[in-house]
C-alpha cells in the first residue's frame, strides 16, 4: 500500500514537471514572438500590423508569456484524483 502511494507521488512531481517545463517554454516563446514582430519589417519597409494595432498584439503576446511563465513557477496545477 506504501508504494502504490509513493509511486503516485513519483508520477504527479513529473507530471508538475513536465507541465511546468512546457509553460515556460511556450511563455518564453510567447514573448520572443512578440518582440520579433516589433522589430521585423516586410520588404516594403512596413510592419506586420498597422499602427497600434501592432502595439495591441505585441502587449498581448507579453501578457500571455507572462502569465505561461507565472503558471510555470507557481505549479498550481489540477490533477484528477479519479483517474
């Protein structure tokens, strides 16, 4: 009965791991995407987005990135006891 236990405390550490391993990767990538597109220009010398719309997704893509990276540190995850 102990090592059913232990076990299953082995199998949610790597799921939280692993999880968390995956949010900071993509906040990372979230927030690399948008400094990218703040600073490439087409052929035509334009941007991706016109004006401040540029802006709005740019700061969209840095809250986004922010909050995968926060969910990363703060492996807060919900795990189904019924499974």
């Amino acid at each position: 009965m102990e090592m059913s236990f232990n076990q299953q405390d082995k199998r949610e550490k790597a799921y939280k791991m692993r999880r968390s391993l995956a949010d900071a990767v993509m906040g990372l990538l979230y927030s690399g995407v948008g400094t990218y597109l703040l600073f490439v220009k087409g052929e035509d010398g334009e941007s991706f987005l016109p004006g401040e719309m540029l802006y709005v997704f740019v700061g969209i893509c840095y809250l986004y990135g922010a909050f995968r990276i926060y969910r990363a540190i703060k492996q807060n995850y919900y795990i189904d006891k019924d499974r």
